[in-house]
C-alpha cells in the first residue's frame, strides 16, 4: 500500500497534467457510479413552474425547456459516456489484441492475410463505419458500444503488431521455443507481458475519442434514445433548439464532453511517457 501510494505521489509530482487527468477521470467515474444518490432529481423528472430557469442555488446549471433539471441530466449522461466509453474501448482493445498479438506472433500467410482486412477496414472513414453499423443495429447503448468497439480496433491492432514483431525478435522467445514451450505459453508469459504498456496507453487515449464518437452519435440520432440523457443528446435536442434564449442547456453538456476527453487525454500522454521507456529516458527491460 505504501509502495504504491509512493508511485502515485511520483507520478503526480512528475506529471501534473497526467494527475489532473486522472483526477477529472475519477470524478468522472464517480459521477457515473452514484448518480443516482449525486442528483437531485430524477433524470425525466419535470419540476413545476422552473422551465428554462437559468443558474441558481437551486438549480446549479438551470433547466431545459420542459422544467428538468440540468445538472441531473448532465450527472446522468456521465454514466452514458463512461458505461459507452469503457464498454467501446474494452471490446476494441479485446479484438486489437487478438489481431496485432497473433499477427505479429505467426506472421506469414496469416499476417499477410489479416492485414489486408486490416487495410481494407482502415480504407474506410470512421464515422462512415460507425453510421453504417448503427443503421443495420439500430440505436441503443449495447449498439454503439458494439459498433465503436468494432470501429476502432484497427487502427489500435497496427500498433500492438509493431509491439509485438519487436518482442518476437527478442533472444527469449527463440529460447522459449527451443526448450518446446506451446505457442500459447510463449504469448502468455513472455509476449503479452511485453506488449502490456502500448496496450494500455492505446486504451487510456482511446477513452476519450470513444466518448467523443458517442457524443456524435447522440448528436446525429443515433446513440442513446431518449429520454435517457446523454451529453451529445442533450447538445443535439432542446440545446441547440433554445440556444439563444437558454445558453446554459447547450453549455453544460458541451463543457462536460471537453471535460472528459481533456481528462482522458492527459491521462494517457502522461501514461504513455512513464511506461514507454523510449520516452522517459530509461532502459526498461522486456520481462523474461
């Protein structure tokens, strides 16, 4: 316990921005984890006689134009992003893993092949895929988890590839093989091992682009359906409808959404310098 709460003082200390990101992240995460008991309100609940309050003790953003209150839909829509964001980038991680692990592993005629799909799928804009999936899926949060998830591995396999061509080359794993270990057990205990770190920071970053997409999605009709609230939701509806005469209906969702992916962002540029020994200047070795 005090190793590690010694490592996460150094952290903090070395990478502020990385802290502040992890400190954004985690109330994030708490937000969605206690909404229910963080709101004031129900998150459809329609209040009499408070339609488009602005900002006040009371209603600490104001309300939309059918008298909701706007913190509560926003404290919501934190657990619509973080359950789309972790799900998406938990199922994309998966398959990037499974793709860039065995392909860099077998190589040949199987890496061949597989990067050629890998290609053609990349050949392809993002949101293009993702519009596409979520049409013969329809809208729903186990949907576009689905579909970003499935989005978004392609790109994150190349690189977990790269990782792993350089850890197959290392003398350990051709030891491995002499001594007539399995290929699974040369995966488990000497490639995975190594390739954690690009996995991990891959994820981090990815977070915030998840969130991003699920905002663009409830923005264009096809995330989360109402009336569960969701940022880009929220952004897309009555938001962008009452903009002029009730700023803070577009305001909030927006400020959360940057919120979030600034968070997510510095979280992962700050893991990426400390466990990537290329950029914090010291020879970590592969784990043997």
């Amino acid at each position: 316990m005090r190793a590690s709460a010694a490592a996460v003082w150094r952290f903090c200390q070395r990478k502020p921005l990385g802290a502040a990101g992890g400190l954004i992240v985690v109330g994030l995460v708490l937000l969605a984890l206690f909404a229910d008991r963080i709101a004031p309100y129900d998150f459809d609940e329609t209040i009499a006689g408070a339609r488009m309050r602005p900002p006040s003790a009371r209603f600490w953003m104001g309300t939309d134009n059918l008298g909701r209150d706007v913190w509560t839909r926003v404290v919501f829509g934190a657990r619509v992003s973080m359950t789309v964001g972790f799900g998406a980038v938990l199922l994309g991680t998966a398959l990037a893993t499974l793709i860039g692990v065995t392909s860099g592993y077998f190589a040949g005629g199987y890496d061949t092949v597989a990067q050629r799909v890998v290609d053609a799928w990349q050949s392809f804009p993002f949101l293009i895929i993702v519009l596409s999936l979520m049409a013969v899926l329809g809208p729903g949060r186990l949907n576009v988890i689905l579909a970003l998830g499935v989005a978004g591995a392609a790109g994150a396999s190349r690189v977990i590839r790269s990782a792993t061509v350089a850890v197959v080359g290392n003398p350990y794993v051709e030891g491995a093989r002499a001594l007539g270990c399995g290929h699974l057990r040369i995966l488990a205990r000497h490639v995975l091992p190594n390739v954690a770190a690009p996995i991990i920071i891959l994820a981090t970053i990815g977070l915030g682009s998840a969130i991003l997409a699920e905002s663009a999605l409830s923005f264009l009709g096809f995330g989360v359906p109402p009336p569960y609230p969701s940022w880009g939701g929220m952004l897309s509806g009555s938001g962008r409808s009452y903009m002029y005469q009730a700023p803070w209906m577009a305001l909030w969702p927006g400020a959360a959404i940057s919120l979030a992916v600034y968070g997510f962002n510095m979280l992962g540029d700050a893991l990426r310098d400390v466990l990537d020994p290329r950029l914090r200047g010291t020879t970590g070795g592969p784990i043997r």
